[in-house]
C-alpha cells in the first residue's frame, strides 16, 4: 500500500529511479559490523641504531653500577648477592625471551654489583689490571666486529652448534670442578693458576668471542627478517651478557701472570 506520507513516497520513488539510500542487505550489514572501525599503526621495526643505543643504556648502567659498589667498597656479600640475582634475571630473560627493559636493566645492575665489587679485589692485589682487562675486553669486541664484517668467519648452523657445544661443555666443566673442590683443594686444577688453567681460561676467552660473533649475527637476522623494535633490548642483553664472560675470564688470566687466583 501506498504511504501518504509525502516523505516516505518521495524517498520510495527515488529508490525505484536510483537515486536515495538503498536499503541494505544482510549480507551488507554483517559486511559493515565486520570492518574494523580502526586499523592500528604498523608496528616499528628493529634497527641496528635501536641496538647500538639500548646496548649504550645497558652496558652504561652496569658501569655506573660496577663504578658505585667499587667507590663504596662494598664486601663479598654484596657481590655474591649479585651474582645470584643477576644469574636468575638471566634465566628468566633467556627462556621467556623477554624484552623487559626493567628485568635487563637489572640485570646489568645486579652484575654491575659483582663486578664492581670483583674488581676492587683483583685492583688491590695487583693495581692496573682492571684496567688492562677492561682494554682486552674492548680490543676482542673489536677484533670479533671485524671478523664477522669482513666475513672472515661465517656464522653457519654448523658453527652455531659448535660454540653452544663448546659452551655448555666449559660450564660442565667449572661445575665438575666446583664439586671437586669439596673433596680436593685445586678441584681438577682448571681454577689453579697451573699450566691448564692457562689453557682454560684462554679456551674461555676465544669461546666468548665466538658467542660474540653469534650475537652479531642475531642482531643482524632480526634486522632484516624485520623484528619489533622492543627486541633490541633483548640484542643487548645478549651483547652485555657476553662482554661480561669475557672481561672477568681476562681478568682471571691477568692474575695468574701475578701468582693470584
């Protein structure tokens, strides 16, 4: 039936001719309940420069902390207590992958601690050498970001697997010896300051760089595969981990030309 409504029946006319709004099908509302009323930006991607600069903010932070417990001469027990909470941050990061500024951060505190503390040891039984080791650590970073530039070694699956291996046997290795020393006083002498500790410690160092070199590739993957820019922090944490192995294996070694372990 006709509407009297001039309204209703002008609009019903326009429809029949084109003109007007159509009424909608069920297929079109859905259609229009279904597009999202907005489109969130595309997330940024990781940069090398993201990496550079969350690497200055972590390694910087343990400095300064290492730089406070060591102008405070904070004792053993500070340091331990860093050693075992830095140790537990790195696990939680490890296996949750977690880009977590504040659980990186304090990682880099927590070691900072020990290393601070550490450190202030090993200065006062031979002064200089912390500085010496502090040069090693820089020299090796450089030397390694050569290597892997100029492709000198290529980070392979083959090597990849290699380096982990040869890392996880020097941990089962200074664990084996930590049990031991419990029942003999130089455990089995890799911590004694003789001719295999020389061997271990230098093994330690060149394993340490060779994780280094997995660190550059990591960072340099996850450039291009286009990794969020929060796992920078992750890249340098990693880094920082690494620099950390190294510097307090040289110091190690360092001590041994002293007579002190």
């Amino acid at each position: 039936m006709e509407s009297k409504n001039p309204i209703f029946s002008r609009q019903a006319k326009g429809n029949q001719q084109g003109w007007g709004t159509p009424t909608p099908t069920p297929d079109q509302l859905q259609g229009m309940y279904d597009t999202p009323s907005y489109a969130p930006p595309a997330q940024r991607t990781m940069t090398i420069d993201d990496v550079v600069v969350r690497g200055f903010i972590t390694l910087g932070t343990l400095v300064v902390s290492a730089a406070a417990a060591w102008a405070l001469n904070l004792g053993m027990v500070a340091a331990i207590v860093g050693v075992i909470v830095g140790l537990v941050l790195a696990l939680v990061i490890s296996f949750k992958q977690s880009t977590n500024p504040v659980l990186i951060l304090g990682y880099s505190v927590a070691y900072g601690v020990a290393i601070g503390v550490i450190s202030h040891v090993y200065n006062d039984i031979q002064s200089g050498i912390v500085f010496q080791a502090v040069v090693g650590t820089a020299l090796a970073f450089g030397a390694m970001l050569t290597v892997y530039s100029l492709r000198i070694i290529r980070v392979t699956p083959k090597f990849t697997k290699f380096v982990v291996a040869a890392g996880l046997g020097l941990m089962g290795l200074m664990l084996v010896n930590l049990v031991a020393g419990f029942f003999m006083p130089e455990g089995i002498g890799i911590r004694s300051g003789g001719p295999l500790a020389y061997v271990f410690s230098i093994a330690t160092i060149l394993i340490g760089c060779f994780f280094l070199l997995l660190d550059f590739d990591e960072v340099e993957r996850g450039v291009k595969n286009g990794a969020p820019e929060r796992y920078s922090w992750l890249m340098a944490f990693g880094l920082t981990m690494t620099l950390v192995w190294i510097y307090l294996e040289i110091l190690r070694l360092l001590s041994y030309f002293t007579g002190n372990d």
